[in-house]
C-alpha cells in the first residue's frame, strides 16, 4: 500500500506497464483486477484515506509498500473513471 502523492514517484512504474501491456480488468470502482507476467491476477484497490490517494495492491512489492507496476494500470484506468464520474 502507498500513498499516491505525484506522478512522478510512479514513472518507472508506469514505463514497465507500458512494456508489458496487460489487460485491466474492472471489478468495480475501484478496484480492478490487472493480469501479471506469469498469468496470475493481482486485485488492486484505489481509494481515498483521509482525504489522500491510497493504492493497495496483492503482490509481493505491494504487500512490501512499493509502487508496482500493476498498480499504475489500474490507476490509469481509475483516473480515468474517476474524471468520468466529476463530469456527469
Ligand atoms: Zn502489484
């Protein structure tokens, strides 16, 4: 779990989902369920603590606090719903 602060702290993050490009599925807002390198799924959660931007996610770099990868698509999928939610 980390505290989403800037984008900056999610750029290599961001960089290896961009190579890896999996598939995001939606569960629902969220939380999303992204589709790691050897097949398995990891849930990722996105939401708002204290009014400060929290993302968990199941994997092992997750459970140790770190941004992973799966996190950043799952973000760029939430904020993306989430913006779609402040417009209607
Ligand atoms: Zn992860």
């Amino acid at each position: 779990m980390y505290i989403l602060k800037d984008k900056t702290q999610l750029e290599k993050a961001i960089a290896k989902a961009k190579k890896i490009r999996t598939s995001v599925k939606f569960i629902k807002f969220g939380v999303y369920s992204v589709r790691g390198t050897k097949g398995n799924f990891y849930t990722i959660e996105c939401k708002k603590v204290d009014n400060q931007k929290v993302v968990e996610c199941n994997c092992l770099g997750g459970l140790a606090n770190l941004v992973c990868w799966h996190s950043c698509c799952a973000l760029s999928l939430h904020i993306g719903l989430a913006r779609q939610r402040q417009a209607t």
